[in-house]
C-alpha cells in the first residue's frame, strides 16, 4: 500500500509544477483543472496514509 500513497504524491507534486509552469505562460483559467487534479491525488494520498496508520495502531493494541 506503500508503492501507491509515494505515487499519488508524486502526482501531486507534478500536477502542481505543471499547474504553476501552465499559469505562467496561459494563465490560471486555462491551468485550473491541473490545480484540481493536484487537489484531489492530495486527498487520495491524505486518505491512504490515514487508513494505514489507523489500521497499524489498532494492529498494536
């Protein structure tokens, strides 16, 4: 489960740099949508990372 929470933040990551480099030279309108997938692999990853660590804490007990 590792291998997928380091790769939706590596597109997030991407989406973001690709979403500043399009605003720049196309402004925001036009890079919109890279934000609001950079928004939602965010979420994704937040989502994974806290289902593992909750599950691992309830693994200890």
């Amino acid at each position: 489960m590792k291998i997928l929470e380091t790769i939706l933040f590596a597109l997030t990551v991407v989406f973001f740099i690709i979403g500043v480099h399009q605003t720049y030279h196309y402004g925001l309108l036009n890079s919109y949508f890279l934000f609001t997938f950079a928004v939602f692999t965010l979420l994704g990853y937040g989502f994974l990372k806290r289902n593992r660590e909750e599950k691992a804490s309830k693994e200890k007990k």
